[in-house]
C-alpha cells in the first residue's frame, strides 16, 4: 500500500505556471543536494578516511595487526559473546514479546516500560550498574562467590552487559508484527487439536519469521559494537577478556594507530555486512508488515 | 481440551493456565533480573548517603562541567538533526533521484556502525596530523580533542533517529492536502509550514526527544574524539567512566543518578506522545 505511494510520479501538480515548475524543480535538486551533501559528510567520508588511511599506512601493517595473537583472539571473543547474547535474548525476547502483546495482567506496562531502559541508560551506567552487583561489596556477589563464579573483571561480566545493551531489539521489533498477526489461522490449528507449542512453531513462527530476523540481526550488530558497558565490567586492559571494540580501545591507549585503524576496518567491514543483512529483513518484514494489514483492512 | 468439541468459531482452547503463567512469570523474572535489579542497585548506591553528599558530588567543578557540556552539546546536536532530519526524510520520501534507495540504507548506518568505530574514522579525517584535519588546523579549526568533534560525532550517531521516526508519518500523509494548497496558489514553503508540518510535527519531536537521550548517554564515539579534558572537554559518561576507574563510586552513581532521570523522563515523553497520537487516530476515525 504505502508502496503505491511511494511510486506515485512526484511532479503531479497541475503546473500553474511554467516559470513556477521550473522554480519548483530548483528547489528540488537543491534539496536533494543538500541532503545527499550533508549523508556524504557525515556518513561516507569518514569511511574512506578510514580505509584510506589503512591503505596508506601500508598493506603489510594491516594485515599483520589484524592477524595478531590478540586481534584474533579479540575477534573470536566479539563473536562468542555476541552470538551468545543474540541467543539468550532472541530467546528470551521472544517470551516476552508474545506476553506483552498477547497477554494482559497487572503490571504489564511496567514490564513495558523496563524493555525500553536500555535504550535510556548510557552503557557506561549499564557497565557501572553490574560492578554495583556483582563488584566487591555487591548486592549478588555473596551469591556469585558461593556457586564460584567471577562475574566483573571476567568473561561472564562481558556477556550479561553485552545482554543488558541488546534486550529491546527483538522485542521492539515482534511485538508489533506479533499483535496484528493473523490470529484466525493460531485459533484454527488450536481447534484442530494442535498443542500450544504445535502451534507456536507451525502457525505463529513463520507469520512472524521477518520482523524476528530483523530484530535478531539489529540485536546482533548492536552487540558485536558495544563498548562502554564492557570496558567498564572488563575492568580494562586484561587480554583475555579483550573483545574487539576493548581491542580498539586499548590500542588507541597504547598509540597504537595502525592497529586500532585495522581494527576499525575491520569492525565497519563487518558491521557494513551486519547492515545489508539488516536491511534486507527489514524489507521484508515491511513488505510482510503493509500485505497483512491491507488483509485485515480488507476484511 | 474440552473445548475441543465445540464448533470452529468458538473460542479456542486457551492456553493452559500454567503455560501462561509460566510465560509470564518468565517474561517478569529476566526484566526484573536483567533491568530492575541493576536500576535499584544504581539508585541505592547514589543515594546511599543521603541528599547531601548527592549533591555535594554533583556540584563539584568537574561534574557540574561536564553535565553542562553534554547538555549543551546534546540540545546543538539534535537541533541541527532535527532540521537536518526532517529535510532528509522529506527529500527520501517525496522526491525520486538517482542513489535514493542507497541514501536510505546508508541512514541505517549509525545503527549497525560500532561507535566506538565512528570515533576511530572521524579522528582519521578530522585528526591534526591528517589531510582534511591538517587543512583545518592550519585554517585554526580545531576539531579532534575540542568540541566540533563531539558535535560531529554525536551528529554522525543520531541521525537516523527523527528521519526513521517522521518518515512513515509522511508517507502516510495525504498528498492530496498538499496538491490542494499548492494548486490553490500556495507556495511551496507555504505549503510545508501550513500543510506539512503540522502532520509530521508530534513525530519530529518525539523523534527529537530520543535523539537527545540518545546523545545524552553517548560514549564510544566521544571518548575518542574528545580528548577528554576535565572542565573543557569531558562530557557526563565519560566522567562517569573516569570516577569508576578511580574507584570513587558515588560520585560516579550521583552522576549515572543525573543522566538515568532525564533518559527517563524523555522516554515517559516519547511515550506520552506516542499514546496521544494514537488516542487521536481512534478519536479522527470515523467508524
């Protein structure tokens, strides 16, 4: 439907006068030159500079920064701990889209309302929060030390910041493609004798598939960039709790430019990629999106 | 499964009781866990000893700098996306141009980009030593470790906020107003003041108001790029940041007190617009 729109010719006024047109045409291009001018400043040159810069520095020093002990031992640990926090909060989100937009009992729009706190709170403060739980004197750590288990300073620290920045991707993104699903084909397999979880998998997962890949994929790139809630749990400079961005980090600590620019290079490649993938659910959960609605306006 | 005999338009059989509830209790216990425990941790420690020494923490040279410079950094930045913003959305929307497809999936850059990354390539174009920085320096423009980069970066980090919030809105709107007042004799500027922007205004703050939280709270692009020097050039995380490093946690959870409050509010802001408009939709729709 809104494509329809978007197709529609755009100089469709009756032209008044053609003097006036041909003003109306100027006013266009600049526009558009304005905005393509200010996207390409903002978002396209410091790309270049960077790669640029890489190329500059030389092709050997490059690749020998990136293909360093730590580099990829950094690069292994973005991709453990983004993999895993992707899981635990697809997983996790999912149960909570479905209660948020299915169900309704006191205290849901509390519930609600903590979805959105990590987008509010600075990762800094998200990093500091989780030393105030489990750091010396913290709230969990009397319960952390007796099961043995180190949390700040160490891997477990990383991983539930890196959960804590990525919570509300999933579930900003399901809830809404999950309350204006079909519900008349759920109610049918229901009817028919499917179990709940039958009909989960069967009914409900496939009507919703794009709008949860796109919200896993936004939850994952989101988790391979985060910096500030895990430099502060990771305590820093110890190599074995370096993810990639910590890499980056310590290199630019450390004057290194040339490992922290490969690094970088490395990261925007990666991110660049995460992006198409992104963009490419995000057309089709809209596509999904705007089919279904015109169903049920149609009905 | 009782309900299994009756006819296919009566209500299904729902969800067993304690599936729902074990779905809810589920969904409660990984927010409360993940979310509120770590909020009252913050809460508690900042106001742990009392009022006074909140404000005491608050009020020293350094903090009250640096929360006023991301305040003030924060209300420039989204002022220029704002206008900047909208003007994109506009153009993306309502014009057909060469690269459009490929201006809207840039704008998403900032979302997938890692900040800290961002950081790392403003500095390799605006750093003293290189061309573009090099140039600006001669010419006195101070960019890395000075307050334009915190700008810049804080600009390349928000920019897709008000233009992802006001585009569906005019994609939505009527064309069909605009080409009245257009064809009635209305200029084209007049046309936006008194047509346009009256439609897409609510999502243009809305969109605003989360650009400027997000502003508020950001980290890895700045610390790159600000050079960090107390009182001229450190912004509130940041500070944050340095107090955990020196192990002075309440001056650190004073200010975390400071930035969650306003987050807050402007989320509850968010939200109340939102609701309103979608109280109005109902409220307009004729059926």
């Amino acid at each position: 439907m809104s494509q329809a729109i978007l197709n529609e010719p755009v100089a469709t006024s009756r032209t008044p006068s053609r003097k006036r047109a041909v003003g109306a045409r100027l006013v266009e291009w600049a526009l558009i030159a304005i905005v393509l001018l200010y996207a390409a400043g903002l978002l396209v040159a410091p790309l270049v500079a960077i790669v640029y810069g890489a190329l500059v520095e030389g092709g050997g020093a490059f690749v020998r920064q990136i293909t360093s002990a730590d580099a990829l031992s950094a690069l292994k640990l973005t991709l453990i701990m983004a993999v895993g926090a992707t899981l635990i909060n697809t997983l996790f989100g999912l149960c909570i889209a479905w209660v948020l937009a299915r169900d309704d009992f006191w205290g849901k729009r509390v519930l609600n309302g903590l979805v959105d706190m990590p987008f509010a709170v600075s990762p800094v403060i998200a990093g500091f929060m989780l030393i105030l739980l489990f750091g010396r004197n913290g709230w969990l750590t009397a319960l952390t030390d007796a099961l043995g288990i180190k949390v700040v300073f160490a891997l477990p620290g990383i991983l539930i910041a890196t959960i804590f920045i990525s919570i509300p991707f999933v579930i900003r993104e399901v809830v809404p493609v999950l309350s204006q699903a079909n519900r008349d084909q759920e109610n049918a397999a229901r009817t028919m004798g499917a179990s709940p979880w039958q009909t989960f998998r069967h009914v409900t997962l496939p009507a919703i598939r794009w709008g949860l890949l796109y919200g896993v994929s936004l939850t994952f790139a989101r988790a391979v960039g985060e910096i500030g809630a895990v430099l502060v749990v990771s305590g820093g400079v110890s190599r074995l709790t370096e993810t990639a961005t910590l890499f980056i980090f310590r290199s630019l600590d450390d004057r290194n430019t040339v490992g922290a620019n490969a690094m970088a290079v490395v990261l925007a490649v990666v991110s660049f990629m995460i992006l198409m993938v992104i963009e490419f659910f995000k057309r089709r959960a809209e596509k999904n999106y705007s089919a279904n609605v015109t169903a049920s306006t149609l009905e | 499964m009782k309900s299994a005999t009756t006819t296919i338009n009566a209500a299904p059989p729902r969800v067993l009781p304690w599936g729902r509830w074990g779905l809810r209790a589920t969904a409660a216990l990984y927010l409360g866990v993940m979310i509120a425990l770590p909020l009252a941790a913050i809460i508690a420690n900042g106001l742990h000893d009392g009022l006074r020494a909140f404000w005491n923490d608050l009020s020293s040279p350094a903090a009250f700098a640096a929360l006023k410079l991301t305040i003030t950094m924060a209300i420039i930045v989204t002022l220029i996306n704002a206008v900047m913003g909208t003007l994109t959305a506009y153009v993306i929307v309502r014009y057909r141009f060469y690269g459009r497809g490929l201006l809207n999936g840039l704008i998403d850059m900032p979302f997938a980009i890692p900040t800290l990354v961002t950081g790392v390539m403003l500095a390799a174009l605006y750093g003293p030593q290189r061309t573009l920085g090099a140039w600006l320096k001669a010419h006195g423009i101070e960019v890395i470790f000075a307050t334009p980069g915190i700008v810049l970066a804080l600009l390349v980090i928000t920019y897709p906020f008000i233009i992802r919030a006001v585009q569906p809105v005019l994609i939505e709107a009527e064309r069909s107003e605009e080409e009245a007042a257009y064809t009635i004799g209305a200029s084209k500027w007049t046309t936006f003041l008194r047509v346009v922007f009256p439609t897409i205004a609510p999502a243009v703050v809305s969109g605003s108001l989360l650009c400027f939280a997000r502003a508020l709270g950001e980290f890895g692009s700045i610390v790159v790029v600000a050079g960090n020097i107390p009182g001229r050039t450190l912004t509130a995380p940041v500070y944050v940041y340095g107090q955990i490093e020196s192990h002075n946690e309440r001056a650190a959870s004073a200010m975390s007190l400071v930035l969650l409050a306003l987050s807050f509010a402007l989320i509850v802001g968010v939200e109340w617009l939102q609701s309103r408009k979608r109280r109005g939709n109902v409220a307009s729709d004729p059926e």
